[in-house]
C-alpha cells in the first residue's frame, strides 16, 4: 500500500544550536537564487530542525558554521488550551551528517 510522506533536506551551514533538557535545535542557512530585475540575488533562509536523542549525538561534534546535511520530516505540533493555542510546522531531523568543518575550509 502507498505511504503519504512529508519530508524534507537541507545542506547548508549552522547558525546556531540550542540544546534543551531533551532536543537540541539546530538553525541551518540555506540559500535559495531569484531573479530582480536583470540581476540574480541570493536569499539566504534559516531553518529550524528539531533533534531528539537519536540524532543529537552527532549534532555534539557540529558547531557554528559547519556545512551540514539534514534529511527528516515534516510535522505539525500545537500547544496550548482553548483561544490559546499555538500551531507550529516543525522539521524533526532523521538523518545528521557534518560534510566539513568550518575551519577546514579556511587551510
């Protein structure tokens, strides 16, 4: 039978990364090319990727600036109570892979 998937992948470089008691946030740049006018401009788009414990570990050996590739999947998540509610789209990493060191490219 046919499965319906949400996934998603991201090479780019970290920003950022927020440990918490049981994930750790990862913010991942990723540069998209668009057109104005006569010229081509680079937007560059920071992505927030949830990881639990199954791929934190890797993340332990990453830091800023590093080039990265992330594969997961798509969810939505919601907390809060009645008018109070709070809907999120969240990209939960299955796969964590450093490609190169940040400083490593500067030898």
């Amino acid at each position: 039978m046919p499965q319906n998937i949400a996934e998603f992948r991201i090479i780019g470089r970290i920003g950022k990364i927020t440990p918490r008691e049981k994930v750790k946030y990862v913010s991942v740049a990723a540069n998209y090319n668009r057109r104005d006018g006569d010229e081509w401009k680079t937007d560059t788009l920071w992505n927030s990727v949830v990881c639990f414990s199954n791929v934190a570990n890797q993340v332990e050996n990453a830091g800023k600036g590093d080039l990265v590739h992330v594969t997961g999947r798509v969810r939505e998540n919601n907390h809060g109570e009645g008018n109070d509610v709070t809907y999120r789209t969240e990209l939960v990493a299955d796969t964590f892979s450093i490609l190169a060191k940040a400083d490593s490219e500067n030898e």
